[in-house]
C-alpha cells in the first residue's frame, strides 16, 4: 500500500508541476504568457526540490513539509479551478490529500521505494 501511495506521490508531483503551466497558460496574457509558462512549472519543481524531496537540500520539520504541500497542491489546484478546470483542479488538492492520509497512516511500514532509516541525508 505504501508503495503504491509513493508511486501515487510522484505522478502528482508531475501533475502540481503540469497544472502550475497550466494555469499559467491560461490566467496569463499578453507578453508575459510564455514567460509564466515557462517559469511556473519551474518555481514549483524548485520549491518541490529544495524542500520536500527525500534528498532535499533543506530540511524542514514535517509540520512544514505538509503546510507547503497542502499551499502548493491548494494553490495550483485554486488556479486550475480559475484557469477552467474545476475538476482537475479539485482531483490535484483532493487526491493529495488522500495520498498524504495513506502516507501518513503507513508510515512505520517500510517500502522498497524508500531508503532505510539512518541512511539517508536526514
């Protein structure tokens, strides 16, 4: 199970990165709408890679970690809603926040996806 919700918690890093473009795609005009494009997804893979990867360069208490998650898969879903996808953008923040109730509920079960405890950078 923990597995899979790991499996899960990646392709919806790759779906908040999608929706942040596209949101930006849609909420922006003009000049700046490559720009936002291109610079939206890129904001929230750095934020993602600075402080919420396994091997994140930061560390930051776990009540920190969930907060910038749930503003981050809130945020891009909110925008999604605004940019014209109101489903897409209620299935991101839901289907995050069910993902991080099995993460959190499977936490002292081991996954192979994940390093042993003690081993890695934190």
């Amino acid at each position: 199970m923990r597995t899979t919700a790991l499996v899960l918690r990646f392709l919806l890093e790759l779906a908040l990165a999608a929706g942040a473009g596209y949101a930006a795609w849609n909420l922006a005009d003009g000049g700046w709408r490559l720009a936002a494009v291109l610079l939206a997804p890129a904001v929230v893979i750095a934020l993602w890679a600075t402080f919420l990867s396994p091997k994140a360069p930061v560390a930051v208490p776990a009540w920190a970690q969930v907060a910038t998650e749930a503003a981050l898969f809130g945020g891009i879903g909110y925008l999604c809603w605004r940019a014209g996808a109101p489903a897409a953008g209620v299935a991101l923040a839901a289907v995050w926040a069910v993902d991080r109730l099995v993460l959190w509920l499977t936490r002292d079960r081991p996954s192979v996806l994940e390093p042993e405890r003690g081993t890695g950078p934190r």
